[in-house]
C-alpha cells in the first residue's frame, strides 16, 4: 500500500514550483496535492545557478531564489508546502510510472497514486559520451543542470583560482558560465562548432557584438571545431582537452553546455510523443485525458506560429505550469494556452530579450556601438521575432507587442532605419476590434493591421505582464 493524492506532479523544478502556487490559489485542499522530486530541495529558479549562485562576491543561495521569486511572486519555501498541507517528497526518483492505473513507482520502492498527473520532469544535460567523448566522471568536468551541479562547479572553481577553464559549447549554459568563469578571474576559453555563438539565435552581426565584448573580458574563443578528448593526470583530473583541429588547451576546469534531453522515458509507450517532448494540446494535456505536461518536457501548440513547439526557457515553464493548474481546476473557465515565446539572459553588464521566433529574414537596427542595439525577424511579410539589447522597460514592451502582434512588413530598410520607433509605434497604436486593411505609416511602411487584432486583445495582457516581468528581470539586474 502507498499514498494517494488527488493530483500529483512529478518532478521538483521552475514549473512544479508554478504550478503548486496556482493550486493553492485555485483552491486545492490540503493532502490532495504532492510534488516528487529527485532533487534534494524544494522547487527553485533554476536560471540563477549559472547567474547569481557563480558570483564570487554575495553569491545567491537557497532558500533565497526558491520559486516563484523570479516572477515577483512569494517564494515558496518548504515552510510553506507545509503550511499549505502540500507533500514534498524530495530527493526520490520515480522510476517508472503506469499511466493506465494511475500509478507510480518510487525508486524507493513506494507507490503513489494520483487522480491527475502532472509532469514536470524537465530535462537532462547531455553527456560527452553520448557524443563518444570519455570523461564527465573527472572531479573537475562540471555539468550545469540542477544544484548538485551548480555546488561542484563553484567547488572547482574555488580551487583553480586564476587557472585555466575551458568551456564546452557556444549556446546560453557555455555563455553564462563564461562569463561567471571570466567574473571570478578564471582565464577562459569557449570551445564550439559554429562559425559563431548563440548560433540557434543569434545573427553572425548579433554574434560578433558579444564576442567582441567577451573578449574585451578576457574571454577567449575557438570555434569551428570539437573536443575530442581529455589529458588526465595521475589522479584522474583533467589536464587539458584535445580538439578535433589537432589544438590542446590546458585545463583546470572543464564546463561542458552541449544541450538538453528531455525527460520523457518514463512515458515512451505510454503517451504521444512529438518534437522530442510530450504532445500536449492547449490545455497542457497529453494523450491521457488524466496527465498534463508543462514546462521544458512539453510540446505544446504555439498558437502565434501555428505549430507544436518545444520550449527550453523559464517564462514558457512557468506561463505552461500556471496554465495547466487552471485547466485542471477550473476546465470550463480556461482556454487554450496562447503564450508569446520569450527569453532572456544577462552576463557580465549585458541584458537581452527575445520575443517569438528567429525564422525568415533578420533586419538588424540601433547603434551596436552604443549598447542598445536588436533585429527583428521577418517571415512571409510578417514581423515574427524581436531581439533587444539593452532595451528601456517601454522597449521591451514594444517589442514583446509588436511580436505578439505580427504585423505586416514590405520594406526591410525602411524597418532597419526605424528601428524601435518601429515596434514602439505599433504597440502604441489602439487596436482596432475589428479588422481593417492597411494602416499606411508616414515613412511608408505597409503596417496593415490587425487580421490578427485578436491578437492584440487576447494578447495585450500576456505581452503587457511578459514584458512587465521582463523589464523587472532585466533592470533590476536580478541574479536569477
Ligand atoms: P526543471 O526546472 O529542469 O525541473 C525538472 C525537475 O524534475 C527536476 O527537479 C528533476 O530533478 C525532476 N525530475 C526529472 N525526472 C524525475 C524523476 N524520474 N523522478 C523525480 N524527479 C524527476 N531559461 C531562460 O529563459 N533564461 C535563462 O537565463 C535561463 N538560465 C538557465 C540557467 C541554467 C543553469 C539552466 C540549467 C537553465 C536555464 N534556463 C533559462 C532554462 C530554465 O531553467 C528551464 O527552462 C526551466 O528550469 C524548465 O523548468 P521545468 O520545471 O520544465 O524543468
């Protein structure tokens, strides 16, 4: 015999954190809410293990960057699980789950029994080896994932003060902990493949401004080119890396930033699966009326590009986690999710935004020698995506609306040489309820308006508090 709760989330990360404090406020009881966690502590923000948690002075520690801080909402500690008769079974990995009988199996050996399930698994880091490269087992080969390996990379850190790191992988994990290397006086070098970094977001002119600024930093790049092994000593450490150029770097430190893997294991054969996570509809529902999928594990349809997508960022976490909770507590009063892709990160004194989607052509703008620089993406006559450096609270709401927005386009230059007054007029306009045609602007730019008027009424108060919450991430220089 084991436990029972009505609804149970399994897994402990962003969106089980989210998704308790929507229970709660939805009206869950007490007893009838659990959330089983591998980790050892209560749901946290995960970005600030590659921020806040590496500084070298002051750095952020639990239980200060427990979920939901990061969104300015209370911070939920276990005191407050407790208190709410929610049951925080930590440190326990389910190791298999029967979705027909509702029913899962602890690695523990319990069995707990839900009427609804929502998982939240998250993903995993990608080892070397599943790239055929020996050595993640080395005390000084660090991963960045969870705070287990946030607490071993600030131990080695510690140890190789003003030694040398190498740095495995060009996207945000290789990027952010460059920077934490670089802030705690580590000589560091950025290994990557790509002709350039961020190469799954960033234009080769977006890309040159950080690495310019990395450099300046101290920060070394190689790119174009892969680890292939490791030199280790006597005692098993690594010594230094050999790239495929035929190059070695001496290490003291390896961070390795070479993707994600969804947790979905334990439910192949058991729920529809798509883009690598699990198929939910726009209630967050999978195949299995009675199980709900949230956060980065979730594909989920993106209504704004009308397709399934995957998500690896904190804002679709916590906006899907929130959703699903609705969706199970009140089905008649929720919609289908309509959510703005959005995500940010900040490294050293820089602070970027992104909003929708980096597909079709991309029309830079603003002084990249000033520090307020952006593009935006155009697709098939349509602004789809909007980038942002060092943007006001106003600008980042701009470009969040005028994303969310799509409004038509047919001069690229003509966008370029707007700039934000682009997205700031558009977001400024009112929007009319119903559609017109075409709202010719006075430098001659088509914005033709609102097919998607829908848009801007569904979507005013979801872009409003993304970019609400976005500038109070990006301004108050928060270190999660
Ligand atoms: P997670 O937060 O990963 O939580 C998954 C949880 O499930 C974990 O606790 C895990 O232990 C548990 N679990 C998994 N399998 C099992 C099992 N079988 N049994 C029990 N428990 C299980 N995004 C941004 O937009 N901006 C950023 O700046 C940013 N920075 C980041 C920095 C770092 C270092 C990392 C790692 C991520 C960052 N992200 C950032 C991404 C963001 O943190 C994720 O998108 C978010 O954490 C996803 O939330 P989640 O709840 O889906 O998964």
């Amino acid at each position: 015999m084991g436990r029972a709760f009505v609804y149970v989330i399994l897994g402990g990360g962003v969106a089980a954190g989210y998704a308790a404090l929507e229970f709660t406020r939805k009206g869950v009881s007490p007893g009838e809410l659990c959330i089983i966690s591998e980790e050892p502590v209560a749901p946290y923000e995960r970005p600030a293990l590659s921020k806040g948690f590496l500084l070298p002075e002051s750095p952020a520690r639990l239980p200060s960057f427990h979920t939901c801080v990061g969104a300015n909402e209370e911070r939920l500690t276990p005191k407050w699980y407790k208190e709410h008769g929610i049951e925080l079974v930590l440190g326990t990995r389910v190791k298999s789950v029967d979705v027909r009988r509702k029913k899962l199996l602890t690695a523990t050996g319990e069995t707990i029994s839900y009427k609804i399930l929502l998982i939240a698994t998250g993903a995993r880091a990608l080892k070397l080896e599943e790239f055929g490269v020996d050595g993640s087992e080395a005390e000084n080969v660090c991963y960045l994932r969870d705070l287990a390996d946030a607490n071993g990379l600030v131990n080695v850190m510690q140890s190789c003060s003003s030694g040398n790191a190498v740095v495995i992988g060009g996207g945000y994990i290789g990027m952010e902990c460059a920077a934490s290397l670089a802030i705690n006086k580590i000589n560091v070098t950025l290994v990557f493949p790509e002709v350039h970094c961020m190469a799954r977001l960033f234009t080769p002119k977006i890309a040159s401004y950080y690495e310019e600024y990395y450099q300046s930093k101290g920060v070394k790049f190689v790119k174009g080119t892969v680890l292939t092994s490791f030199e280790f000593d006597s005692s098993g450490k690594v010594m230094a890396v050999n790239l495929r150029d035929g190059s070695q770097l001496p290490a003291d430190l390896v961070v390795v930033g070479i993707g994600i893997r969804p947790n979905t294991s334990l439910f192949e054969g058991q729920l529809t699966l798509e883009k690598g996570g699990i198929k939910v509809n726009g209630k967050m529902q999978t195949s299995n009326d009675s199980v709900y999928a949230v956060g980065d594990v979730a594909a989920f349809p993106v209504k704004l590009f009308g397709e399934t997508r995957r998500l690896e960022h904190v804002d679709s976490a916590r906006k899907s986690a929130k959703h699903a909770v609705a969706a199970i507590m009140e089905p008649k009063k929720s919609g289908e999710f309509d959510y703005l892709p959005f995500f940010y990160s900040r490294v050293f004194g820089l602070s970027w935004q992104f909003y929708g989607d980096n597909v079709g052509e991309a029309v830079h703008f603003g002084d990249y020698s000033s520090g307020t620089f952006g593009a935006y993406w155009i697709s098939k006559g349509h602004l789809v995506g909007s980038f942002l450096e060092g943007g006001t609270k106003e600008e980042y709401e701009a470009i969040a609306k005028a994303t969310s927005l799509k409004p038509p386009v047919e001069d690229l230059a003509e966008l370029g040489q707007q700039g934000l007054n682009f997205a700031l007029t558009i977001s400024k306009k009112p929007q009319p309820a119903l559609p017109i045609e075409v709202i010719r602007s006075t430098s001659g730019l088509v914005l033709e308006k609102p097919v998607y008027a829908w848009h801007a009424a569904a979507g005013l108060v979801l872009t409003a508090s993304i970019a609400g919450f976005a500038y109070w991430y990006g301004r108050r220089r928060r270190r999660w």
